[in-house]
C-alpha cells in the first residue's frame, strides 16, 4: 500500500490546514509625533538632607606629658576617633611627640 503524497499534503498533515499568511505589521516611527522642541518644567530642587550624626565610637587617652627628664610632667588629654585601644594609644602618642620629648600613657578609656 504506497501512496504517493505530495508535498503539500505532507503540510497539511503535518500542519493542518492551510492558513492565511499572517497580516503584515506596519512599525511607526515612534520620533514621528513628538516636536523638535520640547519645554520641560523647570524641577523643584530637593532639600540637602543633613547628613545624621552617626555614633561614633571614642577613646580617650590620658597621657603625662614633659620635656625634661623625670622633671616636671603635665596632663594631656587626647580623643581618638576609633574602638581600638592600641591604635588610639598610638595616634594619642604621635600627637603628643610634636611637642613634648617625654610621653607616658596613664589611662585609655571607652567614651560612651
């Protein structure tokens, strides 16, 4: 049993029946309708937020501080801006070597 099918039998079985080619799709030039000059509504300027105070975390150090050996000796206080014990003993120590030949470390405590 050979039965010789043409081709566009094969499409209909295989596609069904045959459709109408789909309709053609025109695209508009979607710059068509808009002007050459455009007047744009001048924008209200937002307020600058202030930015908030963030915690930040202090340390401060309390040195004994002079230039004469076993001489005389002052307070000086420093405020560190940080969490770090060591690194505001350290920055506390570099401020104070500018001026005095003599530093030693009493105290370093958290400020709430």
């Amino acid at each position: 049993m050979t039965v010789e099918l043409i081709e566009e039998d094969m499409r209909q079985a295989l596609f069904g029946a045959a459709q109408a080619p789909p309709p053609q799709v025109t695209i508009h030039d979607p710059m068509a309708h808009i002007p050459d000059v455009v007047i744009v509504p001048q924008a209200v300027r937002a307020r600058k937020k202030k930015p908030s105070k963030a915690f930040t975390p202090r340390m401060r150090v309390t040195l004994q501080v002079g230039n004469e050996f076993e001489g005389v000796t002052q307070t000086y206080v420093h405020e560190a801006d940080t969490i770090s014990r060591l690194l505001a003993e350290q920055e506390a120590v570099k401020v104070a070597r500018k001026k005095y030949r003599y530093v030693e470390v009493v105290s370093v405590k958290a400020i709430g």
